[in-house]
C-alpha cells in the first residue's frame, strides 16, 4: 500500500487512510444491505453527506411494507369489533324503539266507546222486568249474554221495575279485553248507578262478561264560595240597556237587530222556542276598559202551558264577552256561564 505525503494533513490523515480499507472490507462483509460505493466519490471519515452504512437507510421502499401491515390490522380490529357489537345493537335498538315512541297504556285497545253503548242497551233490557212478560225479557238478554248463562241474569222472574233513562256514566279499562261500564238510570224518583262488566274481543265482538253490580249512586257535591270580589257597577248600569235590546233580538234570532250588537262572527238565537221577559241581572268585574266578560241572568217566558194559556218564567244564566268601541258595547260571544265567569 502506497503512503502519500503527511505533510499537508498531518499525522490524522495518515492514520485515516489507512483504516479506510480495513472498516469498508468489513462492511461488505457483515451487511449486505450496505449502499454501494460504485460512484467513485470518498467518504469522510467524520460521516458527512456521502452515503453511511447500516440495515435500512430508507430506500428501496421497504418502509411501506411497515405501513401496509399497520393498515392491515387497523381494518382487522374495525371488522371484529362491529362484528361484536352488531348483534347488541339489534337487541338495544328494539328496546329504545319501544320506549321512543310510546308504548300503548294498560288497556289502549280496549274499545271504550263500542262496550259503552253496548252496556247502555243491555242496561235499558236487564233494569225493565215484568214478571207478566218474562219470557220476552230473557229472549232480548240473551243477545248480550254467555251462551251457558241463566237466561233471566240472576232474576227470579217476580216483581216488575221500569227506567225512565239510561246514561253512560263511565268506562274503567281493566285490560285490552275487559272493562267495566258504568251506567246511571232514573227508576221513577231514584237514581240507579249500575256497574257492567264487558269483554270484547274487537269493537265489534262484545258480551257481558258477569253479573251486574248495583252501586250507590252519584252523591252531591257542595260549591265553594265563589263570588266576584269587586263589581263594575258603573259598567252594570251602562250595560242593561244593551243587554235590555240585545237579549229581545236573541230569543227571536232576529238577525237585523243582533247584526247592530254582535262584533265579529254573526250570533245565532233561539227562534222563539223562549219569549224575552227581563234581564235581572249584570255582574260585570273591574278590568280592561275596552274590554269585559260579564254574566247576565235574564228572564224568559215559556211557552203557554198554565190553566190560563199564561206563560210560565224560567230564569238562566248567560256570559257574554263584551267589547267596547268608541262609546258603544258590542257583543263579541254568547255562551253558558259557570259561577266563576266574569273578568
């Protein structure tokens, strides 16, 4: 091996040739993955820009192979994990679809309004019985009744009852299938309030399902204290006489004379079934100036019904929604007043 001259360079650069063969033998040897050095140019021995030894120096495009394996799994875990949690999606989705549209009460399909009036003509056969004709009685019970029930439903065929009217009075659901009607009769001077019990198996499918029950009937209720606690008596005076001219025209629906008092949608009347006699009285409370809701009792005539051929009175109790314009009171809406009315 030829030694140049040291000394422009020192002794370092000596030494550095001379190990240079020795280190490149050694790679070629243990590394096949070395980059050549085929393009004529010397490495450094500081490890410049030239090209280094080692495994891997990024060309060749093995680091996609890393890449698509990283890819690979991803996609792996994402079908597993989907395939996992379907089958419990299914089994959540029918329960919160359940819940999200409501889900129909204890007895929704029970046909309320079909076993109502299917009680109200079982009530009007089983509460009439006349031991003269009770074969005619058993005959119209059975269209409501069991095949295998006692024809006459508990009756032992002696005594006679008749109702004036029969009324639904309510319907307690048990279930889709069974409920219980309850039916309110007036028997000459009682009440009768009668609980029924009806199985359907559709609207149009019905039977009485066991014997009636005879309950106590409806008691009466007691009114609280009611009462307008500060009355316009300004306005009640202003109003008679426009109630005076209003209520006339009201009972003998003479629409000329309601069109010059109503505000608003024409106001029907009561085509002379009444005769007006006199308003009684206005309770108008204090509120809006333009604007009050006041209860008016007015006497009517009835029609001639005395030994005489005079008229009978009967008085009733009206609320109007009144509406003032300029200096003038318009009625804007007629109906039938609770105690509370006004404001």
């Amino acid at each position: 091996m030829a030694r140049r001259s040291a000394v422009g360079h020192g002794r370092e650069t000596a030494v550095a040739e001379e190990a240079a063969p020795a280190g490149a033998a050694l790679g070629q040897a243990v590394d096949p993955w070395d980059a050549p050095e085929g393009d004529g140019r010397r490495k450094r021995s500081g490890g410049g820009s030239g090209t280094r030894g080692g495994r891997w120096s990024g060309s060749g495009g093995r680091w996609w192979i890393w890449v698509g394996r990283a890819v690979l799994w991803a996609l792996i875990i994402v079908i597993v994990v989907n395939g996992v949690r379907a089958p419990f999606e299914r089994f959540t989705a029918d329960d919160s679809g359940s819940s999200g549209t409501s889900a129909p009460g204890k007895g929704a399909r029970f046909p309320s309004s079909a076993a109502g009036a299917f009680a109200l003509q079982f009530a009007n056969v089983y509460l009439n019985y006349d031991q003269k004709n009770a074969g005619a009685r058993e005959e119209q019970l059975r269209a409501f009744l069991p095949e295998e029930s006692d024809g006459q439903f508990g009756w032992n065929g002696v005594g006679q009852q008749q109702v004036q009217s029969v009324n639904v009075a309510g319907v307690d659901v048990k279930d889709d299938h069974n409920g219980i009607v309850t039916v309110l009769a007036r028997s000459e001077d009682r009440w009768l309030r009668l609980a029924v019990p009806v199985y359907a198996a559709d609207a149009s499918s019905l039977v009485v399902s066991g014997r009636p029950a005879l309950l106590p009937p409806p008691s009466k209720a007691a009114l609280p204290q009611q009462g307008v606690r500060e009355r316009d008596s300004a306005l009640e005076s202003e109003l008679q006489p426009v109630l005076g001219n209003f209520f006339p025209a009201y009972a003998s629906s003479n629409q000329a004379t309601l069109s010059r008092f109503s505000d608003g949608a024409a106001i029907g009347g009561l085509a002379n079934t009444v005769t007006f006699y006199q308003v009684r009285e206005i309770i108008a409370p204090r509120g809006p100036a333009g604007e009050r809701t006041v209860t008016a009792t007015v006497a009517w005539q009835l029609p001639g019904t005395g030994p005489s051929g005079g008229g009978g009175e009967l008085e009733q109790t009206y609320e109007l929604k009144m509406i003032k314009k300029g200096s003038t009171w318009y009625v804007r809406d007629i109906r039938g007043a609770t105690p509370t009315s006004g404001s």
